[in-house]
C-alpha cells in the first residue's frame, strides 16, 4: 500500500483568536497559515506527490493551494475528512467551552462524546479513517505501493486516523498534539500501518519516501512486499535500502 503525509491546515484566523470554527464557511488562513503554505513547497520538494486530497474547507484549501500551484497538481475534495461538526460548539471561544459539563469527557472519554447538535468523536474516526484507507488503496492501484500522496484536514481528523494507526483507543488520542501545518505521515502495509511522523514541524521530508525496490523477479514481488509489512527487530537501522 502507499504513504499518505497528514497535512494540518496552517495557522487560521479562528486559531489565532482562539474560537473553534469547526465547519464555519469562510475561515481562512491568517498572515502566519500563509506563509507556513508557502514553506511547505520548499518541504516537500524531494518528495513526488501522486495525489492530494483535501478537507473541503478554505483553510485546508488555502494550505494546498501553493503547493499544487507548484507541482501543476489538481486538487481532489473530500467531505469525509471535513473538520468535525462541533454542532452548538462552533464558533465559541475555547476557553467558554472549557466550562461546559462536557468538556471534562472530551479530555478522558472522546469515544463517549456526540457534541450537542453535531456529531460524535467516534463517528469522526470512522470516517476519516476509511476515507484515508479508500483514497490510499485507489493510489495505490494507480501508482504503485511506493507511491506518496498528500490528504489536507484537521486537527481533531488527524488525531484520530493516527489513533488508529498506532492500534490505539479513540480515549487516548488527546495524548497525540497535531499542530498548525504539521505533518504526520502513515505507511499503510497488508498487514499493519507504520507511523513514520507525528506532528512534524520541521524542514524537508525527502526521508519518508519509500526506497525504490530492489532488482528483483515479479515472481518474488509478493514476498517483497510481504517483507515491507514486517517491523524491523531491535528498532530501525537508519538504512535506506531494503535487504
């Protein structure tokens, strides 16, 4: 399967101000979200994208929008990794909702909450995770199992389909810290995804691209790839070559 880079959306007005926008049309990225848009051409410059996939929000659209610019790429929308729909929260300062009865179970149960008028945490995962798995089974078929694609959302979204790839309980996942145009990158494999990022705010990322595979016959390509499934015993050793 391919490599998908988790991209936050860079810093918005909403952020800056301290408000949960969550689905609020018109957000979009203040002086600091934009030039962290422009930095991330520069980033990801050793990296070929096979696709990008976006959060239809302009804040995520706006964080792409150089990059695809860039590359002559096209942008393909996707609802199911929408911000989440925080319903009455939305558009509130954080630290009103801070006071709500139900905050405390947003922090320890995030599995138990539906927020009032929206939706629940776990019905975010839900789909946000099989939008990641459809999106990087279809590039997959594409381009090929070395294959890099970028998907653009939130916060909240990222944090959960990491969750699910560290084998992780939904009740757990306010220990993960995704910040404004971090990146996050996930492997996908036949038998387990490999998180090989979280929260990224640094420099180039040449270094997540899957190494090109070796010389080898198509009729021992299954157990090549069988053998990417596998974790390296004792921690990995920094090489970039596949034995």
């Amino acid at each position: 399967m391919g490599t998908v880079i988790l991209l936050r959306h860079g810093r918005s007005t909403a952020n800056s101000s301290g408000v949960l926008a969550g689905r609020t049309p018109g957000v979009g990225l203040d002086d600091t979200g934009r030039a962290q848009a422009e930095a991330l051409v520069a980033r990801l410059a050793t990296v070929s994208l096979a696709d990008v996939v976006t959060s239809p929000l302009l804040r995520c659209r706006q964080s792409v929008a150089p990059l695809v610019k860039d590359r002559g790429l096209t942008v393909r929308p996707e609802s199911r990794l929408s911000e989440v729909d925080y319903g009455d929260w939305r558009n509130r300062e954080l630290k009103s909702l801070a006071k709500e009865p139900l905050w405390p179970v947003v922090q320890a149960h995030p599995s138990a909450v539906v927020f009032p008028g929206g939706e629940g945490l776990a019905q975010v995962q839900a789909r946000a995770v099989a939008a990641v798995r459809d999106h990087d089974a279809r590039v997959t078929a594409a381009h090929g199992d070395d294959a890099v694609w970028l998907a653009c959302t939130h916060g909240d979204v990222i944090k959960a389909v990491l969750a699910d790839a560290l084998g992780q309980h939904l009740d757990l996942f306010q220990r993960i810290v995704v910040e404004p145009a971090s990146v996050s990158v996930i492997r996908y494999t036949e038998t387990r995804p490999f998180v090989l990022r979280m929260n990224d705010c640094g420099g180039e990322l040449g270094g997540i691209v899957p190494p090109a595979p070796s010389k080898t016959s198509k009729r021992s390509r299954p157990r090549r790839r069988r053998a990417d499934s596998d974790a390296a015993l004792g921690g990995a050793t920094g090489r970039t070559d596949r034995p």
